[in-house]
C-alpha cells in the first residue's frame, strides 16, 4: 500500500456546508436503513449532516419515504401534503436523489408554488463516468490519461491509495449530480491494471465499497487479451471455448467478490489495444464474448467503437478515419446481444471542440448506443483555460441525426427514437486527487452539468449554471457569482475563436495535445489532416470528390453536408477543401474569418485576468476563498499567454500560405 495523502484541505465543490442552510433545523423522517439498501442509511446521514433532525413522519416537514409498487424503478416524486413535502422513491437512491433536487432548489423548494413538484425520472438508466486512471505511472501518460487534476483518486504509484476516504467526498459530489456509474480504470488497459480482473479484484472490491453507499455501481475497464496477457492460455479467440470458459469464470470471481458490479468497458482493436480482429473475428463476436460471461449476473459490456486506422500513410488522401467507426459497426447491427452497449464517441473523430455528431449514433437503430462525452479536456484547454462543455453538449444531444420534426441524438440513447433501444450517457472523468478536484476550480462547473445532463438532457446550460454558482458560492447575487457567470458564459466560443477554425479539427501538439501545432500532425499516421497549402484548407468528405462520409448521415444532413452553398459555416473545413478566399454566409472570407475570429478571441482572452483580478478585494478579506482565487488568477494568464500564441500561429500561417493581408492590417509575422 502507498503513504498516507498528504493531508491537503479538499474544496467542497458544490456541496459547502452553506448549500444545505435550508436543512438547518428542519424536522425531516427518513426510513430506517437497511443491508439490502445501504443508501438509505446515507440518506439519514446526509439529513443529519445539513443540520435536519429525524423525527417521525407525522412530527416532520419533509417525508422520505420508499414505494416499493412504484412503477418507476429510478428517479422520485416530490408532492406537497399541506405544508408538508413528501419525496416518494422505489428505493435508497431515488430518495437521495429527491434529496439533492431539493438542495440545489434552495428556497423554492420550501416555497409552495415554485414548481419544484413533479415525476423526475432519468433519461438514461446509467450514467457513468469512465476514469482512464492507471495503477502504475504510465511513462508518457502518468497516473491518469489525458488527466489535468493531479494523480488518480483510487491508485498512487503502483498501489492501491492508503487512504480512500477521500472517495466519500468524491462518491457524494458524483450522487448528487446524478452520475450512478463508474469506471474505474484506463481503457488501455496496460499489464498491471489486466490483473484487477484476478489478483487485484480486491482493490475494486475495495472501491466498489465506498461508491456502493451513494448508490453508484463500479464497472472495469478489461483487456481484451486478458486470458494471453495474463499468461493462462495461448489465444483470446472469442470463438475458442477454453477463451470462452476463462472469462466466464473470470466473471463469477468478480460477482462472487462484488456482487453488484456492473460489467465491462472494452476498447478493442483501437490505438494498439487487442481485439477480435487478430482472429478474423467480428466486433460481435468480441463483444457477446463477454456479455455471455456477466449476463448471468445482470452485467453490462460497454463496447466502444473508437476503431480506426492509427497508423495510417498520410499519402493517401482516401482513406478517412471519421468513416471508420460506422463503417466498422453499422453492418453489425442485430448481432450484439442484449447486455452490450456500444459505445460511441460524440463525433467521429475525437472530443474536437467543433465536428460534427457521430453519424454511427443514428445508424444502429437494433443496438444498445451510449453517447460518450469527454468531461476532461484534451482538446478544450486542458483544465487551463476556462470552457464550458455544457454549451457544446447542449449542441450535441439536440442534434436532429433526421431533420427537424425527428428525434434528437439524447433521445437514441434514452431509447426514445424510432424502434430504438435504452442505452446511456458516458462521459471521461476530469477529477484527480487535486485540492479542487479538477484543476482548474471551473472546471467543477462541467462535472456538474455532466451529471445533471446525462439525467436531463434536456438541461439549459445557463439554468445549470445558475445552479451551480449558487450551490458553490452563495445564492445572492454577488460579484464573485456574476464574475463566475461572465466567465463561463459563452467560453466554450472563446475557446474555438482562438484555436482550429471552422470544423478543421486539431492543430495541437502532438502528443500532449495542448497548444498549437498547425501542421503538428500534417505528415503523421494519425489521420487528422486539414491539407492546407497555397491555394486553400480542409478535407473533402463529399460523395463527389472526396471519401464520401459524408453519405453516412441521413437526410437532409448527408445533402447539407455535401453542398458546399448549404454547409454550416462552422462545420466548413470538416467536409470542405475549399480557397482561403472562399465566402462564408456572412461575406467573409475564410482568410479573413480566421483573422477576425483570432484577433477578437485573443484580445477577448487577455481580458479575463483583469475581469477575475477584480476580485482580489473579496479575497483579501475572506468572502472568496483564496486559494481558489489564486489558482483561477494564474490559470487566466496562462490561458491569455496561450489564446495569444494560437493566434499569432494560426494568423500568420493563414497570410504566409495565401498571401492575402489582413483586411484591417494587424501584426502578422
Ligand atoms: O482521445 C484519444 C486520447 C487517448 C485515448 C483515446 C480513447 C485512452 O488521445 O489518450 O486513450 O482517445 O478514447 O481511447
């Protein structure tokens, strides 16, 4: 076991003891606790710890109380009984939910007519958070892949964390936005962490207790070549029986140690990890391989289909890596039985600040389909710069994959759309064992929404926003909320004004992904061109001349997509190779667009520190935690020092390929 954490004081995020005023004195009854139900009992602990005190349902203002008959097996009813608020659920985890509903309404909830009553169920039965956290220090990736908030809450360096009671704090945070599901290691699944399937199991037993009482159910992410990788047989051929025994043995070991654990997460055949394809086999085949082993026990395999050709010759300029997943998938549809979710990515490509949505989500109308998100920020900044991914989700669940008057894509994986089935809403973690959770202390903003989106899709990023500010910093109105606001506001924008242009995708460094490097990986296998020269930019993805994905879509978008006269400006460069002096909708030029949106997005960005520094008074005297000041204060100059950078490469790379000037003639080097 490693040395004990360093007894660093962990922020509260949004559940400060201030959230929860309303509680304070209140008479409130709460069934009793059970073993079959531990939620309950965090319930009641929950109740006490906001300052309620239990009493009897006929002495208390607020009634928790379980119906067994509800039809409604997740969510809970809040209904008014006089002055008395009744919150109805069919189990532990519903009523904790309808506990936190009414948290985060702070004084509507005990004002009668305020609207808080009502049926509140999930869209999707599992919303969970994949944490890509390795056991051992990856070489180039450290403790956690694309992690920005320090090391992994559950691993130190090779072990399993001395001390894990920091995932009380972590399970709460995650129960109280709506999340119900983990993951619990990287999907590149490296030897050491193969072994928490075996030898390990008791570490994720070990975890799988603390998230347990909050209601949340631990999966683990499997190597695909387990039973080679682990040296018991000589082939992992989903078709081979002895394969087939070794992991339905595998599963009853996980089930008999952790009775409720939720199943697999596979990436298979993807960025070097094994998969069916080594055997001729199909993704089916890989997929009901292990579905067939926890389906006795009520698991779950979510199967992604991140498939491609990563080590592609960028000479070749037909084969498209966005094609690749639904080409993979689509022919596949019907075979996958009836525990494998597959998941996909929201795009096709990967957490780009603007591409389009997956078309494979839309196109496998027999199978089980989870949306996957990133909440980390890869592609977005980083956990630096200040981005609001609730502004891009809302974009991307109301997507309409069938045109106006169709479904929208959260309601495939809600198993809402035509001959659909129920799937869930994944998204990849962003915490660490950072003070703040997730590096920069914003950044807790889009944990939250994940949670309260993958529960309502439907979800307004400003109401959720509102919501947040008003948890994490007080209800009133005060500087540090509407600073909050103005900077979060509209950030995901920001963001893309000053970084790749118009759909064109990457443009970072290689390798860490954070800054630009415009033709960072032009002549790499990688497959994410932009083919930029003198003449002009993007890729052609039309039926006419290019690789055709865009034939993958339904209409009208697969004809949107294709006409150049019709595609969405922001989605330009993503289907279009076209001349810097092509005319946007708005009469610009594509060079002049780039110009414009850079200057504005850099000079907007050199504004935040300012915009915070203004704040420093409340830090001096305490009303704004300092720490958390600081921290924000540095980020922002780093974020300003970067928005810079981006725009001095993007622009002057954009004058020195085309020769056109800038119409307003700013520096260009
Ligand atoms: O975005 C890419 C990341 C990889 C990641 C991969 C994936 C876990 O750069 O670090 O690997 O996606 O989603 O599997």
């Amino acid at each position: 076991m490693s040395s004990p954490a360093s007894d660093v004081v962990v922020h509260p995020a949004w559940l400060p003891a201030s959230a929860f005023a309303l509680f304070d004195g209140r008479l409130v009854a709460v069934p009793e606790g059970s073993d079959a139900d531990p939620v309950v009992e965090t319930l009641r602990r929950e109740v006490s710890r906001a300052g309620a005190k239990i009493v009897a349902p006929g002495e208390a203002s607020v009634v928790f109380t379980i119906d067994g008959e509800r039809s409604q097996r997740e969510g809970f009813t809040i209904s008014r009984d006089g002055s008395r608020i009744v919150v109805t659920a069919a189990n532990g985890r519903g009523l904790l939910d309808g506990f936190f509903h009414l948290v985060s309404h702070r004084e509507a909830a005990f004002t009668p007519g305020t609207g808080i009553e009502g049926t509140f169920t999930p869209a999707v039965p599992i919303r969970m958070l994949d944490h890509w956290d390795n056991i051992d220090v990856h070489p180039v990736m450290g403790q956690v892949e694309r992690g920005y908030a320090g090391g992994s809450l559950f691993y130190d360096d090779g072990d399993l964390r001395w001390d894990l009671s920091r995932l009380d704090d972590y399970a709460r945070l995650l129960a109280s936005s709506g999340v119900n599901h983990v993951s619990i290691n990287n999907v590149n699944v490296h030897r050491t962490e193969t072994t928490l399937l075996t030898e390990r199991l008791g570490w994720v037993g070990r975890i799988a207790d603390k998230f347990r009482p909050w209601g949340i159910t631990t999966h683990l992410a499997v190597n695909f070549s387990a039973p080679l990788v682990l040296g018991d047989l000589d082939t992992s051929d989903p078709l081979d029986p002895a394969v087939q025994d070794w992991w339905k043995s595998t599963a009853e070991r996980v089930y008999a140690a952790i009775p409720d654990f939720g199943g697999f997460v596979v990436k298979a055949d993807s960025e070097g990890q094994p998969g069916p394809f080594a055997y001729n086999r199909t993704h089916a085949d890989g997929a009901n391989l292990l579905a067939r082993a926890v389906a006795p026990f009520g698991g779950i395999v979510h199967w992604r289909c991140f498939v491609y050709n990563h080590k592609q010759d960028w000479r070749d300029r037909s084969t498209d890596r966005a094609r690749a997943a639904f080409d993979h998938f689509t022919p596949l549809d019907g075979q996958f039985d009836d525990n494998v979710i597959i998941q996909v990515k929201y795009g096709p490509l990967d957490f780009q600040v603007r591409e389009p949505v997956s078309p494979l989500i839309a196109a496998m109308p027999n199978t089980r389909v989870a949306i996957e998100l990133q909440v980390t920020e890869e592609y977005s900044g980083q956990q630096k710069h200040v981005y609001n991914l609730a502004e891009q989700w809302r974009e991307i669940f109301d997507f309409d994959p069938w045109g106006s008057g169709g479904a929208r894509l959260w309601q495939i994986a809600a198993g809402q759309a035509e001959g659909g089935r129920t799937g869930s809403i994944v998204a990849v973690a962003n915490t660490g064992d950072d003070p703040f959770w997730t590096g920069h202390p914003l950044a807790q903003f889009n944990l939250y929404a994940f949670g309260r989106m993958a529960w309502d899709p439907t979800a307004s990023p400003a109401a959720l926003l509102d919501e947040w500010i008003a948890l994490t910093f007080g209800a009133d109105p005060t500087a540090v909320g509407e600073t909050v606001r103005a900077l979060l506001a509209g950030s995901r924008d920001l963001y893309e004004s000053y970084t790749a242009p118009l759909g064109v995708c990457f443009m970072v460094n290689p390798g860490h992904h954070y800054g630009p490097s415009i033709d960072g990986y032009e002549y790499s296998p990688w497959g994410t061109y932009h083919f930029a020269d003198r003449d002009g930019i993007g890729v052609d993805r039309t039926r006419a001349t290019g690789t055709g994905y865009s034939g993958q879509y339904h209409e009208p978008w697969a004809t949107r997509f294709e006409t150049l006269a019709d595609c969405p400006d922001d989605l330009l460069l993503f289907f279009h190779h076209v001349p810097w002096s092509h005319v946007l909708h708005d009469g610009t030029t594509v060079a002049q667009h780039i110009y414009d949106t850079h200057f504005a997005g850099a000079e907007r960005a050199a504004e935040l520190p300012g915009l915070w520094g203004e704040l420093q008074p409340l830090a001096d005297d305490g009303a704004l935690d300092e720490a958390l000041f600081t921290r924000v204060a540095a980020l922002l100059d780093e974020q300003a020092r970067c928005a810079a950078e981006w725009r001095d490469q993007l622009t002057t790379y954009v004058w020195r390929h085309s020769g056109i000037p800038d119409a307003q003639g700013r520096p260009l080097y």
